[in-house]
C-alpha cells in the first residue's frame, strides 16, 4: 500500500482516513482476540497448537495502521497549532 503525503491532504480527508483506520483496527483486533480464543480452545480440545499462531500473522498490520494513526495526528496537531 502506497503511503500518501499527508502534508498534500485536506483536514476533512486527514480526518476521514483516521476514522478508516481507527474502525480497521478495532476490528483486526477484534477478529484476533476471537481467533485467540477458539485458537486456545481448539487447542484444547484438538492438542494441537496450530490455531494458536493465527492472531499472530495478524499483528504487523495493526502496528502499521497504528504508526499511521500517530502520524495523521501529529499532522493534524501541526495544522491545529499552526498560524494561518
């Protein structure tokens, strides 16, 4: 995925990306805490720990679209505090 500029970036578009991001990541997380519990589930059940690795694929795109989340609020820090 290509990373924008957000300097180029209006506020609304700043703003409507952080919302997508934001909904993405709770639902990612969502989704992981779900395949955590029936990977330990299954595990019990199964003996058989394959399941549980699952979430774990998931964890570098939560930590990517939060470092985006950081830096669109930075930038909208930037464009808040900054004289027009």
């Amino acid at each position: 995925m290509k990373e924008q500029d957000l300097t180029q970036l209006t506020v609304n578009e700043l703003k409507a990306k952080q919302k997508t991001l934001k909904t993405s990541s709770i639902l990612i997380l969502i989704a992981m805490a779900i395949m955590l519990i029936s990977g330990i589930f299954f595990m019990l059940k199964m003996k058989s720990p394959v399941f549980t690795i699952l979430p774990v694929a998931f964890l570098p795109l939560v930590i990517v679209f939060s470092k985006q989340l950081k830096s669109i609020k930075e930038e909208l820090q930037k464009r808040e505090n900054s004289p027009n």
